[in-house]
C-alpha cells in the first residue's frame, strides 16, 4: 500500500512536470507542424538560468522562476525569427536535421557556460518540507508539481477554448490558409504560440528540476520523451498530452520502483507498443 | 552513354554511373592513407567502419525516403555479433565474424524494419528513436553476454586465411577495413542501378504512385531495411575486429544521430555523399574534439544548421550542382 | 460473365452524406465509356472505391469475374486494373524512358531484381522504346520530369498506363491543366489505346467525352441518373436538371 502511494503520487508528479513541458511542443507542432526535437533545450536553459538566479544571486525562488520564463523566451524569439522560419513547412528530414542542430549547440554552450555538473534550483523553505497524512508524509514539491500542472492545464484550456485568440489558433490548426484568408495573421499568432510554448517548455524545466535533473545532455536525454507525448496525445491535443503525459509517468515510474536494474527498457517498450497499436495518437488527431 | 555530346564525355559518364570511378578513389585514398599517416590507422579503421554505417542509412533514408534517428541499432547488432561470436564461442575466424555481424545486422534491420516502417512521419521518428534506445537499455541489462556498460571484452581475432595476423599498429585491420569497404560499395553501386533500386527511388518520391504501378512500397522499404541492415552490421563487424571490444555507445542515439549528419553534410542519395561527408566529419572531429569535446558538439550544431540553410544538397550534391553549372556556362 | 469490370451496388458516406449511392457499372472489352456529372456528383470517390484506395461500406467491384473487394490497389493493379491521376503524379527527378521501364519490369514481376541494370535488357528497352515512341516522347526520354512540359508530362501518364498492359483502364480526367490547342495530341494517344481494352473516362471537357466515348454514365449526387449514348445525353431531362440545377448557366455544363 505505501509503495502503490508512493508510486502514485511520484507518477503524477513526473506527468504533471512532463505536461507542462511538452504541452508547447504539442500545440507548436499542431499549428506549425515542425518536428521540434529543440524543445527539451529551451527547458533546459529554463533550468540553468533558475538555477543561476536562485544559487548565485540568491534571488527569491518565485522570482527565479519569472527570471527563468523570460530569459527563455527572449532567447527563443531570435531562434525563431531566424532559424524556425525558414523550416516552416520544409521536409521531415530537414526539420529534424535543424532541430537537431540548434540543440547539439545548446547542449554545447551549456557545457561551457555552466560546466558539465548537475545543477540544483534550491527550492524556498515553504515548497522544501513534507506534509504528514498519518499514516505516510509527502513531499510538498511533488504536491506543488501536480498542483502547477493542473493550473497550466486549466489556463491553457481556457486560453484556448475561451478566449479570441484561442479561437485564431484552433483556426490555423485546423487549416492554416483558410485561417489566414479569414483574415488570420498567422505569422503572429505562431510568434506568440511559440513563445508561450517556450515559456512553459521553461517553466517546466525549473519546477520539474528535482525530478528531471539539469545538466548538459538534458536536451537529449529527454528528447525522445517529449516527442512521444506529442506522438501519443495527438499534435495539438490538450487533453491527449494530458492523458499520454500521466500514462508515460505512470510506465516510468513504475518500472523504476519495481524493477531498476532494467533502467528505461520497459518505457520505450511501452512506447513501441502504444505508438504501434495508435499510429495517429490516442485522440486521433495527429495527422 | 547518357550524354550524347562526345564519345569520351559519354564513357567518363558511363564509368562514373557503374562506380569505377569511386572505387579507384576508395583504393588510392587508402593506400594514401596508409603511407600518409601510419600512426592514425586506428582512426581510419574507424572512419571506414563508420562509413559503413552511413551508407547504409543512405540506403533507407536517401533511397527510400524513411527518416531514421535509430540506425545505430543496425550497427550495433553487428559488432554485438561479431563480438560474441569470438568471445563467447570462440569463433575467431575474422571473415566468419564479418559474416556474423552482417546476419545479425540483417536481423536487427528486420526488426527496426517491421517496427518503425507500421508507422509515417512523426511517429515513425519516435518508433526509430524508441527502437535503439531499447536495444540500448537491452544490452545493458545483458551484461552477462554484452559486458554491460564496461563493455564487451575478450574478442581476439585470428589471423586473414590464418596468415595475416591482427598487428599492433592496425595495418591489417586498416587494409581489410578498405577491402570491406570496396566490397560493399561496389555492390551498393550496382543495387541503386538495378530495377530494385529504381523502384526504391520512385517510394522516396511518391509511394502512392507506386502503389498504383501494381509494387508495394513496404515490401519495397522492408527489403531494404535488411540490405541496410546487412550493410552496417558489417561496419559493426568491423569495428568490433579492429578495436576488440564493443561498447554500449555502438548502440546509442548519439551514434545515430551522428551519422545522420555525416550523411546530410556529404549529401543524402548519393554513394559518394555518404563516404566524403563521414571522412570529412570525423576528421574534423578529431581534430577538434582532441582541442576540446564540447566545443565539438557546438561545432556540428553550428554546422548542421549551416548546412540546412546553405547547402541542402550536402557537399557532393553541391559540389556537382555547382560543376554542372560551370560546364553548362562554358558550352553555352 | 464477359464483363471484364463489374462494380455491384457500391456505396460510400462520408459523415452521414451518401457520396457513393448504390452505383452499379459494368465494363465489357473494348467500351468506352465516359464518366461525367457536375462538381462534387462523387466521381472521384468512385474511382477511389474502385482502385481500393477507399473502403466502400457496401457493394463489391469484380475484375474479370473475380472478387477483388478485399484487395489492396497494388493488387488489383496486377489483375490489370490500372488507373491514370487527374493531377499528374511522376517522380519528378526521374526520366520518363526510366518511368516506362520501371512499369514494364514492374508488370514483369521483374522490379524487384536487385542486379543488372534496367537498360541491359534488350527486350524491355525495345518495348520501353516502342511504348514512348508511340506517345511521341522519345526525344524526351533522358530528360528528367521536371524539365518537360505539362502536356508532355499528362502524355507520360498515359505511357505509364499502357506500359503496365491494363484490362480495364481509369482515365482521371486525362487532359485536365493542358491547353486546349494540345489536347489534340491526348485525343491521339487515347486512339492508340489497344481496342480490347475497357476504358472508363471520367472528365469535364464534353468536346473530348464527345468525341471518345461510344457510352456516357452520368453520376449526380452519388447515384447514376443516366447511362446511354451521347447523343442521348444532352436530350435527358434528369441531366438538364441535375447540371442546370447545380449550376443555373446552361452554357458552361456542355
């Protein structure tokens, strides 16, 4: 019982964090169709810039985290004027091979800014301690991670489903020349979506640090794994990556607690599994 | 042949199509490599097995159209096979271990090949990505068999027709990697003319076409999955051979994507892009990760990008755009 | 049953609209029949129900007398099923000689051969040779599809056809994008068709289904409202009122 509670809770923790981290990739990849293997990159220098602000300045953990979304996004937006543009409906191939280049630079200038160790963003007294239940304690982090992902769910739902702009980006995912015939300045709202999905990409990154530990190689390391949430949840899907994001993180951690010696074997089996057996995600959308 | 304007253009034309000419340049390149730098023939065994590797991947990516990040996988399965053959059952006949290695890639790119060819675009990145990640954990968990993450040990090769012996400075190694090398290209050559390699061609550019022509495409891309497969289980073959051991990094992503990027940068589609872009991508890595490996890493993103933005074709492709251009220019 | 094409009682909906409505159509050897109707009648899905690049909900389509309805495209293609597309789709860096050739090995069974090049068979490249003659193309024949023009490229669609021998043949609006002052040289090439075969048209341009077809189906709304001669066609009620209908200008129908 302790250990299915344990399990429990740490496995939605994870998919929490792995939501609110590849939920951008997923609505950026609906909308722009652009197979981004960046993302995790831009989720790690969220965590190194948290981490910089939090550790060597000695700023305030919320503050860090402000720091850390904004300084991500401003890094972004070049990235994307100069180099996403001119991908924008390209080939798969080439799509992936620029992707991929920008984060083996990341992943580079990572190395040689912060060095090749794991970095840690301290976390503030109040988020550091554990509630006890009676019969069991919980870390109150793992409780903030599930409470941040079920915020960002609800906002991004009502971004999408509520507001006028959602209704320009659903627009465009639905059929990006007709969007724009209508009127739709698609290059702006992608500018914006990008950014806003950068800026979660980041945000993930620092609250998920304890969880998926900052260092150089993050980029890599975690590359597959956002992309399959996208694959499994269907590009564009809110409730599909919800739904992929607490599969894979139930998987995940499972198979850490009950049989490590295995390490990863069992996630990317499960993922050869569900991706055969769903080829266009479990919601059906991916196209 | 193909050109009618002049007899001697049509049969420089006719020897560059057959790969005569690629593989005199294979052969004069090596022997220059030998003479060149005989203290480095470790790291040119291990360009030549890499070259392999990339050549392979250009048969199911540049020929077919299916965009791999798990090729690896192929690779590894060789040098896994070759390695155990010799260290655990004590088969130490070097061609036999080629062989070994070449049926064990066959069968990983059977494999990789029914798992990653079910699915299209981004998925079936995912699945070939997913595909050597799980060889990768796989391996490790092995360890009986593979050595685990210290690696596998023990192999030891003996000698060519039980006359040339492994040496030290890897000259046997080296010159059997050439041959190798020569081998399989010249066959390559003649596959990519054939009937079947037209074919592949015609799924890279339209595969509903060619269903309408009567011909499935996944047949099409299965068989070439195991040709590929054959082909870099004997780079990993070699590998194995020449180094006497096997890591668990011949089965990783990194390897995979690695050699994504030597065949984008000498130009996917062609033979020879596969060969010049891994040449010149790891003597450059050499040289520079020797300097300091992270900058390398930024190098190859900065080059990636490069390349994507400036040269799409690769360097051969451009190279042969930019030649055609100029004749054209001069006859005109 | 001499019919060599027999589509039964086939139909399709997409989200509750009937596209395909109980269409039934039989082709003996050596028709000519053009299938036409206004925009958006469902001629396309019907060629896509017939080659099985679509699934029918019910019905069944017979080649030669043999149940071909749970068969993938490529197999019916080997049955001799073969269809041309109304937007042309070549390989763009191929040659066109390299497009016949692939189709005569390919009808062979020998494209799958992985040694020996495609022009050392002498027999396939007179044939290859032949075949694009024919069509007027030879002196395109080493050039890459890219290079050629659209009418020649519509031609070569043809050749690809022919080159796989048909039984029946599915011409999707063969002439569509050329200039008219071409469409002379596609009629030509349509009369060189070998006379046994079966040919269903379906087109817009009513001068070319005039002058080709010995039969006219007309589909509107997903149901044949017509099958006859041309001359019949322009004088039946229910044609005037499904193309005035849709259209309200009598002029642009015929």
């Amino acid at each position: 019982m302790q250990t299915v509670l344990s399990i429990g809770i740490d496995a939605l923790a994870y998919g929490m964090i792995l939501f609110v981290i590849s939920i951008g990739l997923s609505v950026t990849m609906g909308l722009m169709r652009v197979v981004n293997l960046a993302h995790g990159a831009f989720a790690m220098i969220g965590g190194y810039l948290a981490s910089y602000a939090a550790r060597d300045l000695g700023l305030h953990y919320g503050l860090a985290v402000l720091l850390a979304v904004v300084g991500t996004i401003a890094i972004a937006i070049p990235v994307e004027r100069f180099l996403y543009r001119r991908i924008y409906g390209a080939s798969e191939l080439t799509q992936v091979l620029m992707t991929i280049g920008i984060t083996f630079c990341v992943i580079g200038i990572a190395n040689f800014v912060f060095g090749p160790t794991l970095k840690t963003v301290p976390l503030p007294p109040s988020l550091s301690g554990s509630v006890d239940l009676g019969f069991r304690s919980i870390a109150i982090h793992r409780l903030f991670a599930i409470g941040a992902g079920l915020v960002v769910a609800f906002a991004l739902w009502f971004l999408i489903e509520r507001t006028s702009f959602g209704i320009r980006i659903r627009a465009a995912v639905d059929n990006a020349a007709m969007a724009a015939a209508l009127g739709v300045r698609t290059e702006i709202v992608y500018a914006i979506s990008f950014a806003v999905a950068i800026g979660l990409a980041a945000l993930g990154g620092v609250l998920g640090a304890e969880l998926l530990p900052v260092e150089p190689y993050y980029a890599l390391r975690y590359m597959v794994t956002f992309l399959v949430v996208v694959s499994i949840g269907g590009a564009g899907s809110i409730s599909g990556a919800l739904v992929a994001c607490l599969l894979l993180g139930a998987i995940d951690t499972t198979g850490r607690y009950l049989a490590p010696e295995y390490g990863e074997f069992f996630f990317y089996l499960a993922v050869i599994v569900i991706v055969t057996l769903f080829p266009r995600g479990l919601m059906g959308r991916l196209k | 042949m193909r050109t009618q304007d002049g007899s001697s253009r049509g049969l420089v034309q006719a020897l560059a199509d057959r790969g005569i000419f690629g593989i005199l340049i294979i052969i004069l390149v090596g022997i220059a490599g030998y003479y060149l730098l005989p203290n480095n023939l470790a790291l040119l065994t291990r360009i030549t097995a890499t070259a392999l590797l990339v050549l392979s991947i250009d048969l199911v990516t540049g020929y077919c159209g299916v965009a791999t990040l798990g090729h690896a996988a192929l690779f590894g399965a060789g040098a896994y096979g070759a390695g155990i053959a010799s260290a655990h059952f004590g088969i130490n006949e070097p061609i036999s271990m080629t062989l070994i290695g070449a049926a064990a890639g066959a069968l990983a790119g059977l494999i990789s090949g029914f798992v990653i060819l079910r699915a299209h675009g981004l998925a079936q990145l995912v699945l070939s990505i997913a595909v050597v990640h799980l060889a990768h954990e796989a391996a490790n968990k092995a360890s009986g068999w593979t050595g685990g993450s210290d690696g596998l040990s023990g192999i030891a090769p003996g000698a060519i027709f039980g006359v040339f012996e492994f040496d030290l400075w890897g000259r046997t190694a080296y010159v059997y990697g050439i041959v190798l090398l020569v081998l399989v290209f010249a066959l390559l050559k003649i596959l990519v003319r054939s009937p079947f390699g037209m074919l592949a061609r015609g799924v890279r550019e339209d595969s509903l076409r060619i269903a309408a022509m009567g011909a499935s495409a996944h047949s099409v891309q299965m068989r070439m999955y195991v040709i590929s497969g054959i082909v870099a289980g004997i780079g990993g073959a070699l590998s194995a051979i020449s180094t006497q051991v096997v890591g668990l990094d011949s089965l990783s992503f990194t390897l995979s994507a690695q050699s994504l990027v030597m065949l984008v940068l000498g130009g996917v589609g062609s033979l020879y892009g596969a060969i010049i872009g891994t040449v010149v991508f790891m003597f450059f890595e050499d040289t520079v990760s020797a300097a300091n490996p992270f900058h390398w890493l930024t190098i190859v993103g900065a080059l990636l990008i490069l390349v994507v933005l400036f040269a799409p074709k690769g360097l051969y492709g451009s190279a042969i755009a930019l030649s055609s251009r100029l004749t054209r220019r001069k006859s005109a | 049953m001499s019919a060599l094409l027999d589509v039964i009682h086939l139909k399709k909906s997409f989200g509750g609209l009937a596209v395909t409505n109980d269409v039934s159509l039989s082709l003996a050897p050596g028709d000519r029949v053009a299938l036409i109707g206004p925009n958006g009648a469902g001629k396309t899905t019907f060629v896509n129900l017939v080659t099985g690049n679509l699934k029918p909900d019910q019905g069944r389509v017979l080649i030669g007398g043999e149940d071909v309805s749970a068969m993938k495209p490529a197999e019916r293609v080997k049955r001799g099923l073969i269809r041309s597309f109304q937007v042309t789709r070549l390989f763009q860096d191929m040659t066109p000689e390299e497009h016949v050739a692939m189709a005569v090995l390919q009808r062979d069974g020998r494209s799958g051969r992985m040694f020996g090049h495609y022009a050392g068979k002498r027999q396939v490249m007179e044939e290859v040779g032949s075949i694009l003659d024919l069509l007027g193309l030879s002196a395109l024949a080493h050039l890459k599809v890219r290079e050629i023009a659209y009418g020649q490229q519509r031609l070569l669609e043809i050749a690809v056809a022919m080159a796989l021998r048909p039984k029946v043949l599915l011409l999707d609006e063969p002439a569509a994008g050329v200039p008219h002052s071409e469409t002379t040289r596609i009629e030509k090439a349509l009369d060189m068709l070998p006379a046994e075969l079966a040919v269903l048209m379906i087109d817009h341009d009513m001068d070319l289904v005039f002058r080709f077809a010995k039969r006219v189906v007309v589909l509107a709304a997903g149901t044949v409202i017509f099958d006859g001669s041309p001359q019949a066609v322009t004088a039946d009620q229910r044609v005037r009122e499904a193309y005035l209908g849709s259209y309200g200008h009598a002029g642009s129908a015929a």
